[in-house]
C-alpha cells in the first residue's frame, strides 16, 4: 500500500528516550514510538498524486492511515468520487443456493455487502442455476446501491414481488404487483430504496 510520505523530521531539539527507545519532542514522557506535543510543520512536501491511503491523526492524536478504497481518488489535495463510463461486472455462482420446493430461494446473497466480492461490482452474472428458481429477495441492500442481474443460462429466474418469504429488508418492489421472469441472456435492474428498506426495480429485458 503506497501512503502520502508526510514529513521528515530532523531533530535539533533535546529528545528524550525511554525504555523502548520512545522519542520525545516538547515531553519528557513519551508515550509513542514517536510523542510530540505541539505543532507540526510541513515545508516543501513531495505529494504523489497516485495514493491508495492517507496519513491523519485520530482521535488521540495518533498518526494512522486511512485507506482510499476503490471508490475515491485524490486530486490536488482534495478526496472525490471516481469516474467511471463503466460498469464493473461480477459473478453471482448460485451453485450451492438452498432451493426449497417449488424453486424458492430466500435472502439470496449475491456478495455485494460491504468487504464481499462483489462490493463494489453493478453488473452480476449469475451462472449455475440449479434449474428454475423464484428470488424472494436480496441481501446487502443499502440506499442507493444500483444493480442489474444478468442471466447467464437457459433456466429460468423469477423475482417475486414483495415476497414475505424474505427479510422484509430483502424484499423486492417490482412497481407492478407483479413477479418479473428472466432467462437466458435477460437482465433486471434494480436499485435499494433507503427509506422504504426495498429493491425496486428498473427495468428488465426478458
């Protein structure tokens, strides 16, 4: 992980050590690797523009990095989201699913939670489905998130509408009443509605 180097320090002050070779500026009891009580003074800083972390202070006053994640990008000292003219395309292998009779699927998990495969991913291409399936809802639903649901194979996938057979926070709204079929090489898109703790979708290609 590449970080922003913020400083070198040259001491030309009087350091005190400890037993575990703590460094002390303006104390006498050092309880870091490195204690300075006061302030810090950055001249002629080399920034790379091309980071993955930042270094800041929490609450404490320790000095910790803070990873950028895939999402922001800093430019010119400041933190914004990534640009992106594309969608980033992960798998949904519905291999190991659990199918109760008559083809139903609960609270299917797709990996899109926080730290999951998928987090980050808004096309998912689903293959292996054992055969017909009904999706009574999704996991990982957060305001905002925007997904499509590509079909990869010949069988058929059946999203319920407002299913109580899932956690009422995995439930998909189809706007119609109606359950929405999709088949080999169809789509859905769907987008989580924070306040009413529901997918919703889109739109769909059959």
């Amino acid at each position: 992980m590449k970080t922003i180097q913020l400083f070198s320090i040259v001491l030309l002050a009087t350091v005190s050590f400890a037993t575990q070779a703590q460094v002390g500026i303006g104390t006498t009891q050092p309880t870091k690797m490195l204690d300075v009580n006061g302030t810090i003074m950055v001249e002629s800083a080399i920034i790379d523009k091309n980071v993955d972390a930042l270094v800041a202070a929490d609450e404490n006053g320790v000095l910790t990095t803070i990873d950028l994640g895939q999402n922001l990008v800093l430019n010119e000292g400041r933190i914004s989201m990534r640009s992106s003219s594309y969608y980033t395309m992960g798998v949904g292998d519905l291999k190991n699913i659990v199918v109760f009779p008559g083809g139903i699927t609960n609270n299917l998990d797709l990996k899109i939670g926080a730290g999951q495969a998928n987090e980050d991913k808004i096309v998912i291409k689903l293959i292996n489905t054992p055969g017909n399936i009904k999706i009574t809802g999704i996991q990982g639903g957060y305001d905002g998130r925007h997904i499509y649901l590509y079909q990869d194979d010949k069988s058929t996938l059946t999203i319920l509408n407002m299913s109580n057979l899932s956690l009422p926070g995995n439930q998909v709204d189809t706007l119609t009443g109606s359950s929405f079929n999709i088949s080999a090489r169809g789509m859905i898109e769907m987008v989580y509605d924070g306040p009413t703790s529901k997918w919703v979708v889109i739109s769909h290609i059959e």
